[in-house]
C-alpha cells in the first residue's frame, strides 16, 4: 500500500473522528442541559453518577476486547476468514460473559447507595443500571471491533468508552420529547429511556460487524500480504489464552487510565469541604477542552499503529503519528493559552463569579495538561504496539501516586495542593510514556511544528479531491 493512500486514510479517519467527537459533544451537554430542567435536583446528581460509573464499567466488563481485537485484526493480515470469525466470536462472548457479571454486580452495589428510594424503586433503578452496563458493553465491543476493519465512520459514530454519538443523539431527542410531553420526568424514565436508545442501535450494529467478518478477504487491497519482511512486534497466535492474555493488560491500562482522571475528584469529594469540592470540580471541568483535541489524535491513529508495524513502516508510522500530534496540539495549545492567560474571565463567564477562585487551580491543571497535548498519543502507540504491560505499569503506578501525593497535597496546602499532586502525576505519566515510545518502538509522538507543510498539503489534496466529486 503507497504512502499516499495510507495518509489520505489517515485524514478521513482524523475528519470522522472529528465530526463524530463534535456531535457527541453536542449530545453529551445538551442531554444533561435537559436533564437539569427535567428532574429533581437528587435525581439528576444521581443519574450524572452512574453515567460517570457506566463508563468505568463498561471498560471492565469488555475485558480489554476492544482493544485488543483491533490491534489482532488490524494488526495482520495473513490469517484467513475463518480464523477472523473465530476471534470476533471469542470477543463478543466474552464481553457479553463479562457484561452479564459485571452488571449483575453493578445492580446490586447500586441497590445499596440510593437512600432517595426505598423497596421496588430502588430495585428497578438498580435493575436498570444493570442493563445499562451489559448492553453499553456489548455496543462498545462490537462498535470498536469495526474499527479493527478499518470501518472508521461505523466505529466513530456508534463506539468510544463513553458511548458514542449516535446513541445519545436519540437519547437526547427521546428526552426532548419527553419533556415537552410531561415537564417533569423521573429517573426510572429517563434510565429506560438510555437503555433502550442503546439496545434499538445494537441490531444494526452487530449486523454491520457480521458483513464484515464474512466479507473478509485477507488478499485485498487494504492488507495484502507482506512476504519475506520483519516484523518488530511479536507474532501473536490466535488462541482463545493468547486474545485474553493480550485483552487483560489492555482493559487494566484503560481501567487505571480512567481512574487516574477522576481521581482528584474522588479525593476532593472524600477530603475537603462542598465549597472547595465546587471549585475544584469548575476548574477540572474546564479541561475537557483540552482533552477532546487529544482523543481525537489517538481514535484517530489506533487502527493504523499494529497495521504500519505488522508490516515494518515504522518510518510511515512516524508520520501519521506526527501529523496527529500537530492536528491536535494546535488547537489543544490555543485553547490551554487561553485558558492559562484568563482563567477568572472564562470561568466568571462559564460558571459564574463565585468560581473566579478556581483560576490558580485551574492555571495549574492546565499546566499539566499541555503537557499531555505536547506528547500526543504516545500510550496508544505503546498499547497497539504490542507494549500494553509497559503502559499498564506506567498508569498504575500514577494511579497509586495520585491517591499518594494527593491526600498530603490537600493536607498541606488544601485544593491546590491536590491540584500540583495532579499535574505531577500527569507530567510523569506522559513523559515516561513518550520515552518509551521513542524507545521501544521507534516513534517520537511530541509535537512538532515540521509536520505544518505536510498539513497543508494534505488539506490541499483532500479540498481538490472534494471540488472535483462535486463537479
């Protein structure tokens, strides 16, 4: 495969992810925008919690499938149909084996930690939730193994640890309609609701995934076979062991990752006083802007990390990975600029004055935030390189510093405190990531400003390329 149709690959995936990261945005806040008007304030503290708990689940209960069944099946070529069958098989049963556990068990810890309700309310809250953590899970599963056959707009718009845009796009129209229906809405509604946008898109999906598994033809265009050319990943055997033993340090990596960015909050909530946790959360908040940009970067290259290195084009590697390095950073280092420069405007602006107190924290936050936009994608290179173990001990030992360093930055200086713990925490982190990514695979992730040309250039093909289909 030429150089040229690996980046004109390339840009398509970054513009989908793109579109599909905006439109999930949109979705995200202007469902929790008519959630706040629409239940009691309990009830829409609750469904924000288990929302954010979902996520957390959901990564658990996929064991690391999806994850690992992009970088098998993206990552080699020479494996026939049958064999691809047999691994996409394997992936779902296991997630929904997996869901069926960790549902059950999500059902009943939330059982015991909704003092609101009592007796069958309780129970058919719980109950939901539980749904809600088996069938996001199976939709997550088979939406990311899309993107192991290169399906990028299948994989965008229906996949993603938080789920993806399509899904809660109905879910916002679904409570839209509800709500001009009935002005107030309970929380047993709007979780039936959730779960049934996620299960009426799940059909779909899994038949798009069964086309493709049966359409496969390991001698296409899109792999062809590469003889006689070293590999600098090992050769992994398809066997049942050797999935789940490359799925488990993957689904741990994105278990501690996600820990890792809501730590300090938990440690707020735990440590401090509601006003300080207030503060904290306004200024934490603010750096979702700063991490859209590098999800993007890294959805973006996932697929094409193990299919460049099965085929040893680590040098074509370097240049993808560069070029979503800059793609992200630029706006990623606009928006950090602005935020760092006048974090009382914005926040006065965003979330009232009180929250101007918020601006040191949030100048430190970002700080350590920048800091991740500089050294791009450098975990999902390690992970879809075949060094998962080594990013799974980097983030659990972030993990165990920040709920180390945090607790003593609180004792000594209180938010700001676990602020500077966070930002420690988060320049380790990526910094030693981005050093054995260098190391190890032979790809500098940093940001650098050599990749504009190329840019430019890329944007130049794909304008003409557009204004010709049109013509």
């Amino acid at each position: 495969m030429s150089s040229k149709s690996i980046l004109a690959r390339f840009s398509s995936s970054a513009i989908c992810v793109l579109g599909a990261r905006i439109l999930a945005f949109i979705a995200v806040f202007g469902f929790n925008a008519v959630l706040a008007r629409s239940l009691e304030p309990t009830d829409f503290g609750l469904f924000a919690l288990l929302f954010s708990f979902a996520t957390l689940t959901s990564l658990l209960a996929s064991c690391g499938m999806n994850r690992a069944l992009v970088k098998v099946l993206a990552g080699d070529s020479s494996h026939d149909s049958n064999t691809v069958r047999k691994i996409v098989n394997l992936g779902v049963i296991t997630s929904v084996a997996a869901g069926l556990v960790v549902g059950a068990i999500a059902l009943l810890i939330c059982s015991q930690f909704m003092p609101a309700y009592d007796g069958t309310a309780r129970w058919i809250i719980a109950g939901l939730f539980g749904g809600i953590v088996l069938v996001r899970n199976i939709h997550f599963v088979l939406a990311e193994t899309t993107r192991g056959f290169h399906e990028t707009n299948w994989s965008n718009l229906f996949g993603g640890p938080a789920g993806g845009p399509v899904p809660h796009l109905m879910f916002l129209i679904a409570l839209i309609v509800a709500w001009f229906a009935v002005e107030t809405t309970t929380l047993a509604v709007v979780l039936s609701l959730y779960l049934g946008c996620f299960a009426i898109t799940l059909p779909p999906l899994a038949r798009k995934l069964y086309s493709l598994r049966l359409d496969l033809d390991p001698a296409s265009e899109l792999n062809p076979p590469k003889l006689n050319q070293a590999s600098t990943s090992p050769k992994i055997k398809f066997s049942p062991q050797s999935i789940w033993l490359l799925a488990i340090p993957l689904m741990l990596t994105q278990t501690f990752g996600l820990t890792l960015s809501q730590a300090d909050i938990w440690l707020a909530g735990a440590l401090v006083v509601p006003t300080s946790i207030a503060i904290y959360c306004a200024a934490q908040r603010m750096l979702g802007f700063l991490t859209i940009p590098l999800q993007i970067s890294g959805t973006a290259i996932i697929s094409f990390v193990p299919e460049l290195i099965a085929k040893n084009r680590i040098k074509q590697l370097q240049e993808i990975v560069g070029l979503a390095t800059f793609v992200s950073g630029v706006p990623g280092l606009l928006i950090g600029t602005a935020l760092f420069l006048f974090p009382e405007a914005i926040l006065t602006f965003v979330f009232g004055e009180f929250y101007a107190q918020a601006a040191f924290v949030l100048k430190i936050l970002v700080a350590g935030q920048l800091i991740c936009v500089l050294t791009g994608p450098c975990e999902i290179v390690l992970t879809m390189a075949g060094h998962q173990n080594k990013t799974l001990a980097v983030n659990a030992v972030s993990a165990v510093a920040i709920f180390t360093l945090g607790p003593l930055g609180i004792y000594l200086s209180g938010i700001g405190g676990l602020a500077v713990a966070m930002c420690s925490v988060m320049v380790f982190q990526n910094l030693t990531n981005w050093w054995l990514a260098k190391k190890l695979v032979g790809v500098s992730t940093h940001f650098d400003l050599a990749y504009a040309p190329q840019l430019i250039s890329q944007a130049r093909i794909l304008i003409r390329k557009g204004s010709l289909d049109v013509t």
